[in-house]
C-alpha cells in the first residue's frame, strides 16, 4: 500500500479509502490510485480487511443436495442475490458430501461464516438452534422462536391447484410427497387437529398437505397422499410415478415434485393415457425440468429469485445489525406462489 501511495502520490489513508469503497475520494484521485495499483499489479489483502471488519463475507448454504434441481435453482438465485451484497455463498450439501449441519453451525461459531441460511431437514430441537447466537435464516421451516423463516405460500400454492382441481372436475386426487415423518409444526398442526402421528419436525411446506387434505373432500373430491422417499433418493421417484398407477389406478389427478412429474407424464403415456385429459399432472415447484416432459404438464411455480432476495435480505440485517437499517422481528416471510398450465401463468 506504501508503494501505491507513493506512486499515486497520495496518502496511505487515501489508498486505504479507494480500496473500501469510501466516500470523499474525487473522481482523480480515485482513478490515480487505482492506475498505481494496476501498474503495481497490487492485489488487497482480503481475509486481513475481513479480519479487521470481523467479517468473512461468507455464507453458509445448508441444502440436503445440489444435484436436485430445485435445490440447485435455489442456490443459483441465492449466489446472485448473496453477491450484489458483497457476499460468497458457500454450498453445504448434507447428503452429496455425507455431514450433517453441525459441522457448518460449528464452522459459524468459530466465526469462518459470518451466517447460515439453513435449508435442510434437521433433527435437532429448537433449543438448539436458538441457541446459536449467531445469524441463522430458515428457509422452508420453522427452527425455533426468534429465527426468521422465508419460503413459497404453500398454502396459497396449494389453493390454487385445488381449486383448478376442482373446476376441471377431478374425482380422485394423489398427491406424492416426502416421508411424512419430516412434517411439524407444533402449534400449527395442534389447532388444525391434524393426527398425532404428523407432530414431530419442522417442514413448512406442511401447510400444503394440510390445505389438500382439507379442501378436496369438502368439495366431494377423493384425495389420497403416498410417500416419494427421501429427497435425495432419485431412484425412490421413478417408483413412485410406477407405483402410483398401479396402487391408484382410478386416479385422474397427481401432484408431486418436479422431477416425479416429469416421471408420471412419461409413466402415464406408457400406459396409453393422454396428459392432461385421462389424468392431470401438476408439478409443483415449477424448475425447468417441467419444461423438459413435454406438453400437458401443469406446474405450480415457487419464484426462486424473490425468495433468495428475502433471505439475503433477512440475514444481512442479522449479519450488520441495526445500522444496516430497520430490522424485522423474526418471523414469517412467504413469497406468492403462481400456477403455470402450459404457457399460460396466473
């Protein structure tokens, strides 16, 4: 730094000022500071300037696996949104690389991230991740009292589909999903009355199940839900979009995941039924892999990029505090679903 002052013919304060973007440094001595850095080919010291901010500029992206599309599209908006903040997202696939999430929570306590946005199935207690006391963002489920959660409105998705469900005159609804053993959500669940065996984890997106499992049958609509496996269990799909036909086979409706959408219009066909008019098939997450199945596949779609932005946006309150601006109280922030038949979106 000492050489570029001196051949910018400034002060190591104003070199200082040009290389963290500080106000007060006209246009000139910017533009000569930096020719001297050019011209020194010198490059800034980055984990000192992090050291002395006690900042990494890191961010830890806890995902049960990044070969799944959902999860991949997930972080791709994530790496674009955690960037235009000057941040690094750091992908920590559970599955793909065999460790579960205390190994990236330690990582955090040790300060080598400056926060974790937490994306994967956990079995661990509330207590523990309020326990933290570091930034952490859910996404898609609830962690514990004073951790913010972003996500899809699962229950305005779900909606949505049930009620084109409905007008289009389905009888029997299957919904494929994952093993219910992920569903909790304790106050939630106790005051809909659902059944005991389903209050015992955290995943959000429970709100779907619950609004299928309530709205078909009130408008005479037979709905039935059958596990898909494991999240990472991609060959657990095929034999769900086999086996669905074969334990239903009066089914004229079946919402599931993307990729056991895509599988179900390839397993309908085979067995000489027309999508969507021997059986509907609504995909629901709506990644580009429903654009690979062919036509006749409906998709309910969850806007990646506006929720990446949101839980940027709640962990870098969380990560600068309060002079960063307003901060929100912890809670729920859900992003609008919309329906996509064909290429037509509402």
């Amino acid at each position: 730094m000492r050489d570029v002052a001196k051949k910018a013919g400034v002060s190591l304060s104003t070199v200082s000022l040009v290389i963290n973007n500080g106000e007060h440094v006209s246009d000139d001595v910017r533009s000569r500071v930096e020719w001297a850095m050019d011209a020194l080919h010198y490059v800034p010291n980055e984990l000192a300037r992090n050291l002395s901010k006690n900042r990494t500029n890191t961010v830890g992206v806890i995902l049960p696996t990044l070969r799944h599309p959902f999860f991949a599209t997930l972080f791709a908006s994530l790496q674009t949104a955690l960037e235009e903040r000057g941040m690094l997202a750091l992908p920590c696939s559970t599955s793909d690389m065999k460790r579960g999430e205390e190994e990236y929570v330690d990582m955090l306590r040790r300060r080598m991230m400056d926060g974790i946005i937490m994306g994967a199935h956990t079995s661990h207690s509330a207590d523990y991740w309020t326990s933290i006391g570091h930034p952490v963002v859910a996404f898609d489920r609830y962690l514990g009292m004073g951790v913010p959660t972003v996500g899809s409105d699962h229950e305005q998705g779900s909606r949505l589909v049930c009620d084109l469900l409905i007008r289009t005159g389905a009888r029997h609804v299957v919904n494929l999903g994952g093993p219910r053993s992920q569903f909790h959500d304790l106050a939630d669940l106790l005051a809909s009355g659902a059944d005991a065996e389903y209050l015992s984890t955290s995943y959000h997106s429970l709100s779907s199940y619950l609004v299928f499992r309530s709205m078909l049958p009130q408008a005479g609509v037979r709905w039935s839900f059958m596990e898909s496996g494991e999240v990472d269990d991609f060959d657990s799909y095929a034999r769900a979009a086999h086996d669905v036909f074969d334990r239903y086979p009066d089914a004229d409706a079946i919402v599931c995941a993307d990729i056991t959408a895509a599988l179900c219009v390839e397993e309908a066909r085979s067995r000489g039924l027309r999508v969507p008019e021997d059986v509907q098939i609504v995909a629901y997450d709506g990644t580009y892999v429903t654009r690979l199945s062919g036509g006749g596949l409906t998709s309910i779609c969850q806007d990646f990029d506006a929720i990446a932005r949101l839980l940027t946006r709640r962990l870098m309150q969380l990560v600068e505090g309060p002079s960063a601006g307003e901060v929100d109280d912890a809670g729920a922030d859900r992003v609008p679903m919309t329906l996509r038949i064909g290429s037509t979106t509402r």
